[in-house]
C-alpha cells in the first residue's frame, strides 16, 4: 500500500506546553491555516536538523530552572 511503511506517522510523543506557548504555537497555527500538531511537527523536525547539522557536537541546550 506505501512505498515504505515506516515512513506512516503512527509514532506519538506527548508534549506539555503552559499557557503562554499553548497560546503562542495556536496563533501561529491559526495564521498559517495548519493544526497545531502539524506546526508543532515541523518546528521539531527543523530544530532537529538543526541541532544535527551543527560542527560541534554540544548537546540540546537546556534551560536552567
């Protein structure tokens, strides 16, 4: 049926956002015409190539509570 099924979404991940970013990625939802999951998506997979594509190998920076 596909040319390669592992290439099908049926991976979840749960993701918590407070208030202010739920807010946040829904108004730029709403202004692209996208669901928030499909933003959410591609923000991650672009940080993620990001993040990959850097010359030094530092981790995922982290934000101190």
């Amino acid at each position: 049926m596909y040319p390669d099924p592992k290439r099908v979404r049926n991976n979840r991940i749960m993701l918590r956002l407070d208030d202010y970013e739920h807010d946040l990625v829904s108004a730029l939802a709403n202004y692209q015409g996208e669901s928030m999951a499909t933003i959410a998506r591609m923000i991650i997979m672009r940080e993620a190539a990001a993040v990959l594509a850097c010359d030094n190998n530092a981790s995922i920076p982290r934000n101190a509570a």
